[in-house]
C-alpha cells in the first residue's frame, strides 16, 4: 500500500486539507466485496477513496439491493451524512483491491470553520452524487434492460472483465430488473459472444460488440480529483483561515 504521502501528493489534497487535517489522514485498505461503509452503521469516519474501484447500493425493506453509483478515485464517502445524519445511508462496496484515507468525522466538524476549501470541495461532490443518484433512478426505470446490464457490466469489470456473478438474483436487484428478464439478456449475450464465463462469474469475452449496448448509463458522472474551483477558498484568499 502507497504511504499516505504519495495519494497526498498524487491528488494534490495540500490543496484542500489543512496541515492538521492531513496528519490525522489515516490510510486503509479493503479486499474486492468488503464492505467499506455499511448502511444504518453510525457516521464516525469520512472516507477519501484514493485506490481501486467501489459501488454503492441501498437496501429496501423486503431485501432487494439497488444501485446507486459506482466510484473511481478521487471521492469521499460519508461527507453526505456528515451534518445531517447518525446513520450512513448507503452501504459502500469494494469491487476491487481499494484505499481510503479516513478521518474522524468529528475531527473533520472540528475543523470544518477553517477549511473553506474541503467544504467547496465536498459541496461540489454532495451535487454531482445528487444528480448521478437521480439518474441512476430514471435509467432502471426507462432504459431496457440489455443496457443497464451492459453499462452494469462495463463499469463493474475488473481490468479482465470478469465480474462475480454467484447469484444472478442480486444481479437483477442491482440494475432494476426481474430474475427471468437478466438470464434472458445473459443467455442472449452468451450466444452473441459477448459474454463467457462459468458458473460464478461473468466475462465479457467482447468488449467491443458490449459498447453500443451501454452507452454510458452508469459511469456519466465520474469521480474527479479536488477542481481549481474547490481549491480556493471563498472570498478569494489563498491562505487556511487559522482563526
């Protein structure tokens, strides 16, 4: 695992953590289908998402799993929750070797008065996440399913394409569809050559022909590194106001 120092250095994050939030960053790692966040666990850490690749989900009453988003770095985790929750709402998965830098969330209150820049930063997130979740919402209500499978399946391979598939079920779950409509797409697929695999996993054997089925339904809005926008501070000064 890189040293806190080099994901500080590839982000640029002195751009908008104050000095003494940068030494409390603390690093950790997660395995692909650990959990990095757990929904209804209590908000105690913000989480920047420095390493691998994530996706978020919530989980209704009866069960189901629904999609929210996936992630790339650079992200944080739980800033949504941080001012207006106990609670996280989504529960936040590795699909992939992943690392995050975390940090108590009420240090992060603490020091929130004199980080302008984290908080432009954070903002900027919280609107790009609203409108990624709005859409994930309008595609699993308007889109056929051989494109949300396909979108699904693009943004969820790892760097081989192969996805875990053990239950097909949470599969449908994910991207809003019944059992029977995915093994029908599935099957389709597989006899396209666009998907191989055995049993517990999916491979997209051809990524090409997999393309114009997505689009780019569930990577439209991708995780960015901290703007030039959130890297000033409001009011135009350039320094931490360390009052």
């Amino acid at each position: 695992m890189e040293p806190t120092e080099r994901y500080v250095a590839r982000y640029r994050l002195d751009r908008i953590f104050s000095p003494d939030l940068l030494a409390s960053l603390r690093p950790r790692r997660f395995g692909p289908g650990e959990i990095i966040i757990r929904s209804g666990d209590p908000v105690d850490e913000v989480l920047f998402f420095v390493d691998g690749r994530a996706k978020a989900y919530s989980t209704m009453d009866n069960g189901q799993r629904v999609l929210a988003s996936f992630y790339l770095p650079f992200d944080a985790f739980g800033e949504a929750e941080l001012f207006s929750s106990e609670r996280y709402a989504l529960t936040i998965e590795a699909m992939a070797e992943s690392a995050c830098l975390c940090l108590s969330a009420d240090a992060l209150i603490r020091a929130a008065p004199r980080n302008h820049r984290l908080l432009a930063y954070l903002c900027g997130r919280l609107g790009a996440k609203l409108n990624d979740r709005f859409a994930a919402e309008s595609i699993n209500l308007r889109y056929p399913v051989e494109r949300r499978l396909a979108s699904y399946l693009l943004a969820a391979g790892d760097d081989g394409g192969i996805i875990a598939a053990d239950d097909l079920g949470d599969l449908a779950d994910y991207i809003g569809c019944s059992y029977r409509q995915l093994s029908r797409v599935v099957r389709d697929f597989r006899a396209r050559g666009i998907l191989a695999g055995g049993r517990g996993r999916l491979v997209v054997a051809d990524r090409a022909a997999l393309e114009p089925f997505a689009g780019d339904l569930y990577t439209r809005s991708a995780s960015l590194p901290p703007s030039a926008r959130a890297a000033r501070p409001f009011g135009g000064s350039e320094r931490f106001d360390e009052r």
